[in-house]
C-alpha cells in the first residue's frame, strides 16, 4: 500500500480529536457560547434542524433569535439572559422556523461551562420535538373530540330523560284525563239539556236570552276542554287519507279568523293555491295547524301578523306558522312541549297549556318533528315536518 492511500491516524487516548468527533457528530444542536452570549462554536447538526450553515450561525447577530419564530423571540430573549446569569435549565420549549419555512417545535436545556475557576462559557443542547409535538397536538384533538362527544352523549341523555320524564307524566295523566272526561261529560250533558228545556220556553227577545247563549258557550268550552284532555291521552291514530293540504290550512285559517279578528291580529297565508296532495291523518293534521297558529294569534300584539307558509322539502312539507310576539326565553323554550306549561300568563283565551304537548305527540307519531327558532322582542317560528305519506 502506497503512503498516500494509507488511513489516517486513529487519534490516541488524550486527544481531544475524540471529543470534537462526539460532539460533531452529536444528533442536537449544540453551541458554546462565550461568556458575553456570542457563538464560539455551532456543531453541524444546526443545518438538518434549521437549514442555515454553521458559519452562518456563527456570524448571525442575535444569534440564535433570527431563527425563533416572532411570537416566541421574546421568551427566547429572557432565557438567554438566564443563560448569562449562569444558570442551568433543561427542556424549555419554543419553535424555530426552518430556513425552508416549516416550523420546528424544539426544547433546549443549558448550563455553565468552567475550567476550575473560570467560566469558559455556556454550553446549550437543543432537540427536535417535533414529532413530540405533533402526538401532543393529536392527543389534545382527541381529547377534544372526546369532551365534545362526552357533552353531546350527556344532552341526548339529558334528552331522553327529560321525554322520559314527560311519558310518565302523560301516562299518569291519561288515566287522570280518561277518569275527569268521564265523571265531567255525564253531568255536563244535564246540564245541557237542562239549559236547552229552559232556553225553549223564553222567547227570543227574552231580555235574558244572550245570558243563555253566554251558558251554553262555556258549557261548549267546557267540553272542547275535557275532549282535548282525552284525546291527549287517549290518541289513537285516525288512517291515512288523501287530501289537500293547502286546502286544510285554508279551511283551518276561515275558522280561527274570528279569532285573530277579536284580537286584532291579521293572519297572512302565503301557502299559494298550488295543490300539495299528501297521505295524512287529515283531522289531526287540521288539528296540529289549528294550535300552532292558535298560539301565534295569542302571541301576537294588536295590529301585527301572523304569516303562515308550506315549504316543500321533497319528501316532506314545512308549515312555518311565524308570529311578532315576544318570544320564548331560553329557559321557557325547554319545557314548551310539556303538558299544561303554558307562556300565556293570565290570558284568558290561553288554554290549559296542552296545545304544543298535543301537537308535537301527533307529528312525531307520523314520524315528523316540531322546530322552533326564537328571538326575545321578535317573535318565533314554528315548524311544522310532515311526511307526504304515512301508512298507519
């Protein structure tokens, strides 16, 4: 073997070769930095992690905050400043932006470097987290993910409980509601015919003949009170027909007209005249129009509108029934389709409440659903989603 291809030495034991081999070829950043902050030395490693040379960095002023992304150069500041009061850290982390302009999430520790009674200078190692970074950033995804499942799971149980809650109440007030329609209709048909014997031996310009007509509503009130009572408890679903639902919301607006004219409150049908043909049980589908603008009318103000639309939705139909009243308050809109909740206060034409717990029974039973979007000082809409069709 000629001289020239001959290896070279193997340093020998106290040649400090072996310790600038180790810490060149160490896998982190290593610097020493001088006494007054300055790089006296950069190991190669600087390139894979940051892009930038090592003279680069040796002639970088500020070195190494250039590298620091701006939200994190001020942190990056005050630790060089400890590192100055010659103190020792380990694992503080900030991020540095590659020259290439990714971003690299690193944790630095550092210590004095001293020579008897001399401080030499400051020794700072720095490590790639990146990918200790990215599993932080997916476990918080997760567990985010986790928390947010958590909440939604709670308020479906939440949910359920509460329309569990409301079956046991309606299922104690069936048999309540089968027991009162019972005991009042009896003596109230007495009373009827009573009326009616009395009411045929006056004249019709009895003076006393309007009290009689007065007598004979309430009693009518009285009735359509303990029917709604029963029939909220004791549904059974009528069969599917045919018919126009245009024309029911029609015909169910001519009968609540006199209703929204006592009240001075206009109801506008923008349903159109385009025929809107389903398979429903028809009078409990009159019914649910029936409570939904009923309610609109006696939220609404004197003076204002109660517009009433039909949107169709392919396989459904939207009746939107939109008042300018109030409001509901959010604590209020959770219970509105309880049984005898009512917002109404002390109107007198308020009902006992079982108008929405009625109407939401009958749309879900046909597979359907209520929806209410509300604003305090603006009114409220209410949604009625019916199938076109429905085989009971």
């Amino acid at each position: 073997m000629r001289d020239s291809d001959e290896l070279p030495a193997v340093p020998q034991a106290g040649d400090d070769t072996h310790f600038r081999l180790v810490a060149d070829y160490t896998y982190d950043w290593e610097t020493w930095l001088s006494i007054e902050g300055k790089p006296l030395w950069v190991n190669p490693a600087v390139t894979r992690m940051t892009g930038y040379q090592v003279d680069e960095c040796l002639a970088m002023p500020s070195y190494p905050l250039p590298m620091v992304v701006e939200q994190d150069r001020q942190e990056v500041a005050e630790l060089l400043r400890q590192i100055l009061d010659s103190t020792t850290g380990n694992d503080v982390e900030f991020r540095i932006r590659h020259r290439n302009g990714t971003i690299v999430w690193v944790a630095i520790s550092w210590q004095p470097m001293k020579d008897s009674e001399r401080t030499l200078g400051f020794r700072t190692s720095v490590r790639d987290i990146s990918r200790k970074q990215m599993l932080r950033d997916e476990l918080k995804r997760y567990a985010e993910q986790l928390e947010q499942m958590v909440k939604d799971r709670t308020a479906s149980l939440r949910k359920l409980e509460r329309r569990q809650a409301q079956m046991e109440k309606l299922a104690a007030l069936g048999q309540l509601a089968a027991s009162v329609a019972h005991e009042i209709n009896n003596p109230l048909a007495g009373i009827r015919n009573a009326l009616t014997l009395i009411q045929s031996d006056l004249a019709a310009d009895h003076p006393q003949h309007p009290i009689f007509e007065l007598i004979d509503k309430e009693i009518d009130r009285i009735s359509g009170i303990v029917q709604q009572m029963y029939q909220s408890y004791r549904r059974q679903s009528q069969p599917a027909k045919a018919f126009d639902l245009v024309a029911a919301i029609q015909e169910v607006l001519f009968f609540l007209d006199t209703v929204a004219s006592q009240r001075d409150v206009r109801v506008q049908n923008d349903c159109g005249n385009v025929a809107a043909m389903v398979e429903l049980p028809e009078d409990e589908i009159k019914q649910v129009i029936y409570n939904l603008v009923r309610n609109a009318i006696q939220a609404s103000p004197g003076g204002q509108a109660v517009d009433v639309s039909l949107v169709d939705l392919k396989d459904h139909y939207r009746i939107d029934v939109t008042d300018q009243g109030r409001g509901i308050s959010d604590s209020d809109l959770e219970s509105i389709f309880e049984p005898f909740f009512s917002t109404k206060g002390n109107d007198s034409g308020g009902g006992m409440g079982l108008g929405l717990s009625v109407s939401q029974a009958i749309i879900e039973s046909l597979g359907g659903r209520i929806e209410v979007r509300t604003s305090l000082g603006r009114g409220s809409r209410f949604s009625a989603i019916l199938p076109k069709r429905v085989e009971l």
